[in-house]
C-alpha cells in the first residue's frame, strides 16, 4: 500500500484555510464579544436596581444619596459589588483601582421623591453609565433637576457602540442613546426628570 506523503505545498493549502477561517470568524467572534459585554452591564444594572427597589421596600423611602455619598454603601446589602462595574468600562475596571470608581451614576432627583409619587415609573431613570472625565469620576449622582448641558457629561453615552445602558424606576433596562432619554430637551419627554404628583 502506497502511503502519500505531506508535503509544504500541502501544509502551506492547510494553514492559508485556517488563516482565511480565522479571517472570516474574527468580526463575528468580536461581535459577539461585545454583546456579551452589552448583556453583562444590563444584567449588572438589573441587579443594582433590583436592590434599590429592595432598599426602598424596606426602609420605605429612598437612599439618602447625595454628590459623594456612596449609594453603593446602602444597597450593598442587596447587591454584589461585582455588579457596581461594566466590563467596557476601562477607567473602572483598572487594575488597583483604590478609588472603587462605579461604571453607574444615580439620578439625584429620585432622593427627593418617593417612589410612590413618581407618575411615570416605565419612563423614568434611575441609573445610568457614569462619565469618564477626571472630575466626575468620583461623582455618585447627575443633578438631572439642572438644565441638560451641565449635567450630561456625568453620563457615557458611548459606551457600548453609540449607546448605553440605562435602568429605570420600575427595574426594566434598555439600551438607548443619549438623544432617546432626552427627546426634546423639554421635562415633559426628558427621562431622566422625574415627573412627580407633587410638581
């Protein structure tokens, strides 16, 4: 019985096939990546908000939050602090971070309000990605009660493509852009203000 041998020629056919395979694969392979990342920031944030609602339950009111008071602190009964970072969120996710710089920043105007007074819950944010700017990086919560443009740059509205992931009062996430939560600019389609039955 004759037994071919391998020869360069047919090693060199083997690897181009494997080149192109891989050539072909890496878009998709990365796409799925960052789906996957998509997908761990919203399931991050439905845990945050979920132990928000918690809070809220039992103490009957909302965190007493303010610029630099941790929001981390009341709900890290209800939460684990794995959740408080997206995976595409580099300054967050450095190595040593001493800071425990979060990827998520609180709607300051949701420590005013109970959540029974909140008009439209479905429609309301609670939570969004925190900025990357130096000086907002430490911040806990965006003042949404101020006009939009001295506020904006505490959220990333890129972070996952030209989109991020925000949570909302009645604990469902979406994936929008920064225009999406603030239409018009006016209160009434803005979602980051909150509507409420005493306004």
């Amino acid at each position: 019985m004759k037994i071919n041998n391998f020869t360069l020629a047919d090693l060199l056919i083997v690897l181009s096939s494997i080149a192109i395979l891989l050539i072909l694969l890496l878009p998709t392979l990365n796409h799925s990546k960052k789906q996957a990342d998509v997908r761990s920031c919203q399931s991050h944030l439905k845990q945050i908000i979920l132990g928000w609602t918690l809070y809220c339950s039992e103490y009957e009111r909302n965190p007493p939050i303010h610029e630099n008071s941790g929001w981390d602190i009341y709900l890290s009964p209800y939460i684990n602090r794995k959740c408080l970072l997206c995976p595409c969120d580099k300054i967050a996710n450095r190595k040593n971070n001493n800071e425990k710089i979060q990827s998520y920043i609180f709607n300051e105007m949701l420590t005013n309000n109970h959540l029974k007074n909140i008009l439209s819950v479905n429609n309301t944010i609670a939570f969004a990605e925190r900025g990357d700017k130096t000086n907002i990086l430490k911040k806990q919560v965006y003042p949404a009660s101020e006009n939009i443009q001295y506020w904006e740059s505490y959220i990333k509205k890129d972070r996952h493509k030209n989109k991020s992931n925000y949570a909302f009062v009645d604990g469902h996430i979406e994936l929008l852009t920064f225009k999406d939560t603030i239409g018009d600019s006016t209160t009434l389609q803005n979602m980051h203000y909150i509507k409420s039955i005493q306004n």
